[in-house]
C-alpha cells in the first residue's frame, strides 16, 4: 500500500520558508540535535568532500542532523558517482562505434544520468534545489528571536 499525495516536508523546512501554506506545524515531530553527523569512514574520496562542503551548510540551517547520516551519504556517494561519470564523458566523448561498426552511447551516459536524478532526489529532501532554497527565510528559524509575538507570527 503507497501512500496519497505529496510526501510531507520536514518542520524545519517549513520553518525556514515561513510556512507558507500556514497550515499547523507538527509540533510532535521528533526534532533531534541540530549536529551533522560523522562522515562515514567507506564514502568515496569525492564523495567525503562533497560531505565536507555542505555538511557544514545544511548544520547552519538546522537541517542536518545526526539521524540524517544514510540520507545524506546517499547524496554525497551519488554526487561522486555522478562526477566520475561525467567526467568520462568529457574526456572520452558520448558515443563509440562497436567492432561490427555500430555508433552507441557509452554507459557511462545512462550512469550520469541516473545519478543526476539520485542527486536532485536527495537535494529535494534536503532543501537543496533552486526552487526549495527560494522560498527559504534564513534566519527565521524558531528561537531567532527574543520577541514572542514574532514566534507566534510565525506560527500563523
């Protein structure tokens, strides 16, 4: 059984977009401590600098935490998948002819493109597309302010 409709976005997401569509926030949803995790020891080498490069980001933004560390190894592991990929193509070109004289695609096309759309998976959950980082209030988080009645503005 699936389930209907949109999947829910996180609270935090929410919160940093200034809940837009000012339905109640769950305020039940389990909000564990806003530290990234560790990197996990067997991700590729580009892969860990990817991790490094936003890790650091995302944990600014309350997004990141330690119970997020499969979720967004996923992410950093196809992004370095994604770059090898098209980083053959660039040195090796698209297509090949076959020793019977066919013109194919080399793999490596469908591989970059597969990753691709792990990637913006990922980067959707996390906030990470164009369209997400757009209706993103930073500093809006709740508790960035001293004035209760801005926390209860935004609430609404």
């Amino acid at each position: 059984m699936g389930t209907r409709g949109r999947k829910p976005k996180p609270t935090a997401l929410k919160v940093l977009e200034g809940n837009p569509g000012k339905r109640p926030l769950n305020e039940s949803e389990p909000k564990p401590e806003k530290k990234a995790p560790k990197c996990p020891s067997w991700l590729e080498p580009e892969a860990k600098k990817e991790w490094r490069r936003m890790s650091k980001i995302l944990q600014e933004l309350g997004i990141l935490t330690e119970i997020d560390a499969s979720a967004f190894a996923g992410y950093c592991q196809a992004y370095a998948r994604w770059k090898e990929a098209e980083e053959f193509l660039t040195k090796h070109g698209t297509i090949f002819k076959t020793p019977s004289g066919y013109i194919q695609q080399v793999p490596q096309v469908s591989i970059a493109q597969t990753y691709l759309k792990i990637m913006k998976d990922f980067c959707s959950e996390f906030g990470l597309t164009p369209s997400a980082r757009s209706r993103i209030h930073a500093g809006t988080a709740k508790g960035d302010t001293d004035d209760p009645m801005e926390e209860l503005l935004r609430l609404v």
